[in-house]
C-alpha cells in the first residue's frame, strides 16, 4: 500500500513539473532578413553593393575584352619571341575563360562582396533576436517560414524594431496570417 501511495505521489509531482515546465515555454519568430531590412544603416549598405557592382563588376567585362584583343594580338605576331608567346597565350587563354564564364564570374564576386558587406548587420540582427527574446521571456524563437507546420507563436520584429528605436513601416506587421500573432502586451 505504501508502494502504490508513493508511486502515485511520485507521478502527481512529476505530472506537476511537466505542466509547470510546458507552461513556462514561450514561442515567437523572427527573420533575420526581416531585423536587417529595418535596420537604420542598412540603405547605406545597399547603395556600397550597387556601387561596388557599377564601379567593379560593370567595368571589368570590357577591360578583360580589351586585354583578352591585346594579348591574343602580341601572341599571333610573327615578331613575338616563342618565350613570350607561350607566356601571353596562357594569360589570353585565362581572360577568355574569365570571359566565357562571365555571368557566373560576376555573380560569385557580388556574392562574396555582399557578405562581406552584410554578415555585420546578419550578426548584429541575430544578437538582437536573441536579446529581445531573453529580455522577454521568449524560450523558443523560430523563422516561421522555415517550418512546414507551426503553432502560432508572437512576431518578435515589432519588440526588435522598438529597441532598435525605429519605427516599422507600414504593413510590416499586424496582419493576420494562419500561424503569425501579434506580440502580447
């Protein structure tokens, strides 16, 4: 008897723990896409990347045009030394294969130029995420287009926006979608 009276003690308590640990998660979302589009600076990024793609990317097809003519002409001239021929033929053969392969060339190096430029703002966003979900009470924090099935859980981006001290603009939340709440006040 006493066996049972302490198994059942021992399962009301734990049943206890289990709905007071449940009942202490708190689930919201966030895009890190999102915290980076509000952020003040952000527009100056945007206008180095289209700057880098005028300045660098736009201007380098016709200098690899250019030198691609220059070397392919110094290698087929009859007074070029065979030295020299061999060494501006390779050099002409890598423009030609930069030129070729252009469209993936320029893409890879606006990409690297983009990261290089927006992994601040991308770490500085996930450190806000992550401070606003602690400063709230937030256990669980998930990208909400990331999940397939979700339950719904409070937009963090308004809470993310008012520590920024920026205002959101308009329509960036508060409309109801299957799965997205506001934040409780």
């Amino acid at each position: 008897m006493k066996k049972v009276l302490s198994l059942v003690a021992a399962s009301f308590i734990l049943a206890l723990i289990g709905n007071n640990a449940t009942a202490q998660n708190k689930f919201g979302h966030a895009s890190l896409e999102d915290v980076v589009a509000i952020m003040p600076d952000i527009k100056k990024a945007d206008s180095l990347l289209q700057k880098f793609r005028k300045d660098s990317l736009d201007n380098a097809l016709p200098f690899y045009l250019s030198e691609y003519k220059r070397k392919d002409s110094i290698a087929k001239s009859p007074a070029t030394p065979s030295a020299i021929k061999q060494q501006v033929q390779q050099e002409a053969a890598q423009y030609m294969q930069i030129i070729q392969n252009w469209e993936a060339y320029s893409q890879n190096e606006f990409q690297r130029k983009q990261a290089e430029i927006l992994n601040p703002y991308f770490s500085k966003a996930f450190q806000l995420i992550n401070e606003v979900a602690k400063e709230n009470g937030y256990t669980w924090v998930f990208k909400q287009d990331a999940l397939l099935v979700a339950p719904q859980t409070d937009d963090l981006l308004p809470l993310i926006a008012k520590k920024m001290g920026v205002k959101l603009p308009a329509g960036a939340t508060g409309v109801e979608q299957p799965g997205k709440t506001a934040p409780k006040k």
